[in-house]
C-alpha cells in the first residue's frame, strides 16, 4: 500500500498533473488518491507538503481554467 502512495505521488510531482488526471491515469478514483495523498503525511513529510503545495496551487487557478473550457466549448 505504502509503495503505491510514493508512486502515485511520484508521477504527481513529476508530471504536475491534476488530481483527476492523475485519477485516470491510475485507474482508481479521485476520492480514494486523495486519501492516499493524506496518508503521504505519514510516509513521507516533504513529498507530502510538495503535495498539498501542488493542490493549493491546482485549486487557485481552478476556475480559471474551467471558465476558459467553457469559452472553448461554446465557440
């Protein structure tokens, strides 16, 4: 289990991929890589502020780009 989350963070951290995507790539849901992003804490503390540094970051720019796929969309 514990060398799933160090995976799953891994390619977060290198591909800079959102929670979802990362989700899919995975094949599990976004619940349960969410949960094991909590559980980093306990594995590893730096790979897990990298983490939620990432996700504050993915969050901040969140409606941003769902404004900008609207846009698209409706073009």
């Amino acid at each position: 289990m514990g060398n799933n989350i160090l995976i799953e963070a891994d390619y977060i951290l290198i591909t800079n991929v959102t929670i979802r995507r990362a989700a899919e790539y995975f094949g599990i849901s976004k619940s349960v890589l969410h949960r094991h992003m909590k559980n980093l804490k306990y594995i590893d503390y730096n790979r897990y502020l990298k983490i939620k540094k990432l996700f504050l970051e993915h969050n901040k720019v969140r409606h941003i780009n769902g404004g900008m796929a609207t846009k698209k969309k409706y073009l």
